[in-house]
C-alpha cells in the first residue's frame, strides 16, 4: 500500500516535470526569438548614427560645458562654492570661480580650448 502511494506520487511527479520542461523549451525560443529581434533593431540604430551631422555633434558639448559653466558660477554667487571639496574654503575671487567652472566643464567632456596668453 505504501508502494503504491511512492509510485503515484512520482507519477504526478514526472508529469509536473514534463509539464514544466515544456513550459521551459517555450520560453527559450521566445527569448531566442526576442533576442534576434533586438539584434536586427541593434543593426538599424547602427545606420542611423552613421548619418549624424558633425556640426551636431560639437554644439552639443558646447551647450554642455556652457551649462556646467553656468551651474557654478551661481554656486559662485550663492556663496555655496568651495575650492577642492565641500569642505574647502568658500571662493571668494571671481576668477577663481571662473577657473573652477571651466576645469569641471572639461573633466565632464566638453571641449573648451586652452587660455591663449
């Protein structure tokens, strides 16, 4: 009798196995599917970046340091910039917040040429 119920009990078993294996082969050929679709899109966002304007490209790292420069020149005016970290010393000169601004600017890529003396 309690043969019985072992074997029963791996019957259901194997079916919730073969059941599940199922659900699973399923699910690997829609991934492979999906993963086929990203792939193609993958090649057609390629063309498009082959067509972007040079010109484009420099004035968004112009706009981008402008604004990193402004964002620390009203640090500046707020009396909330520090030289080094936050717990430096308040910047007082305006030529030293002006440096300040361009240093960052470039560190976060925008290409702002070297002062000419």
């Amino acid at each position: 009798m309690a043969k019985d119920k072992v074997i029963s009990h791996l019957k259901g078993d194997i079916k919730t196995f073969k059941k599940e294996a199922k659900e699973d082969r399923e699910l690997m050929k829609s991934l492979k599917h999906k993963k086929h679709e990203h792939e193609e899109s993958k090649k057609h966002e390629k063309k498009k970046h082959k067509k972007k304007d040079p010109k484009k490209h420099g004035s968004e790292k112009k706009t981008e340091g402008r604004s990193k420069i402004k964002k620390v020149m009203h640090e500046f005016k707020e009396g909330e910039l520090h030289s080094g970290s936050k717990k430096g010393p308040v910047v007082t000169n305006p030529r030293q917040a002006l440096a300040i601004s361009i240093s960052e600017a470039r560190k976060s890529g925008a290409k702002i040429p070297k002062n000419k003396k």
